[in-house]
C-alpha cells in the first residue's frame, strides 16, 4: 500500500525503538519472521504491515500495543 501519515508514523517508532535496542533490520527481521525488505518498508512507511507482522515486530521489540479513537 502506498505512504499513509498512519504507517510512517508507525514505521518510524518501530525504527526508532529498534535503533534504541540497538538490534539490527536483519536481527529484527529474523526474529519478527519478516523479510528485510518487509522491514525496511514498514520503517520507512511504504507499507502498511499486516497486523500479524506489526505484532511479531513489536513483540521483538518488547513493545505493547494500544488502539486509540
């Protein structure tokens, strides 16, 4: 799907939190069972991910999610 403000946003905290752990794409893929490329779309928000592959990805990062209105 193409660039949406949602899914930059949401990439760019994924990054951000990645960075933070200091865990690689390659790592991050791997473990989030994503590919690379997968990854560094969802990060540069030119994809938006399916939930599935945002929950894999924050679980590798320790993350919890939260639904807002």
């Amino acid at each position: 799907m193409p660039d949406s403000p949602a899914a930059a946003h949401l990439g760019a905290c994924l990054r951000a939190t990645r960075i933070a752990e200091h865990i690689t794409q390659k790592t991050a893929a791997e473990l989030s069972g994503i590919s690379e490329r997968t990854l560094r779309d969802i990060e540069n928000g030119r994809h938006s991910p399916s939930l599935g592959a945002v929950l894999s990805f924050a679980e590798t990062l320790g993350l919890t999610l939260k639904a807002e209105r």
